[in-house]
C-alpha cells in the first residue's frame, strides 16, 4: 500500500483482488432517486454480477428489494461497504463494518476521514477512500 494525501491508497493488483473476489456489497446511502448518483453505481454494480444491498434508514425499498437501516441489519454476510455519506459519517460506519466482519471499506470520491481508515486498518479490513468504484471497475477491467 502508498501512502496518497494521508489516506490509505491500494494499488492496482490490490484494488483488482477486491472487485474479483467481493460478492456481496452493502451500498450505504443508497438513494431511490435513479437520478442520484448511489442509485446509477448501484445499479452498475447489480449489472456487473455483485449482490447489492441498500442500507439507508429513510428508505423502506428501492426497486422491490428491502432497504435496512443500518449494517447490522442485513441479513447476509457483506464483503464490502460502499459509502456514499458524508465524511463525518465515516467512523460510525466503520465501527458498524467491523462488528459485522466486513473485508473492505470503500468511500466514494470526495468522501474520506483519516482516523476512521486508520480505525478500519487496525480492524484488518482493506480501505479505499475518496474513489469510485465504477470508476476503479471499469478501469481494471474486472470479472
């Protein structure tokens, strides 16, 4: 791993290891707007063959699938956490990733909190942040 603007960076191998091997992506602030962009990633990621579930407590479903309020809801092992709220939001949703064993932490492009990467590394857990991950996908050319 280097080291890019104090948060943690994988490269490219890393990076390609995780989009292969997760099955299982939690969305957390997945909208039911399809104009929002957590909505059109989301959907890119069901396209792509991953088991999307939405995690936002405003939201009952989004396209038939039940929306759960928090981590610790979903019914089903996660491998990965896709974080489409604000910085600040961070530590919580890590502290929720690793009492449910998740693998990797994913924040989307803007989105990053150094204490919170450093909290989920100590966890064990592979960290991405302020990254798309359709961006990343498409880039690596995965699955």
């Amino acid at each position: 791993m280097v080291k890019n603007m104090s948060i943690v960076k994988l490269d490219d191998t890393a990076l390609r290891d995780i989009l292969t091997n997760t099955k299982v992506i939690a969305v957390v602030g997945h909208s039911d707007k399809p104009e929002r962009t957590s909505y059109q990633i989301a959907q890119f990621l069901r396209r792509v063959g991953y088991t999307v579930i939405p995690v936002n407590p405003a939201v009952k479903e989004i396209d038939g699938e039940p929306s759960y309020t928090s981590l610790a809801e979903v019914p089903l092992p996660v491998d990965l956490v896709n974080i489409f709220r604000r910085s600040e939001y961070l530590r919580e949703i890590v502290e929720q990733a690793i009492a449910i064993d998740v693998k990797t932490i994913w924040a989307q492009l803007g989105i990053n909190h150094e204490s919170a990467a450093q909290q989920a590394l100590a966890a064990g857990m592979n960290v991405v942040m302020d990254a798309c991950i359709k961006i990343e996908y498409q880039r690596l050319k995965c699955r």
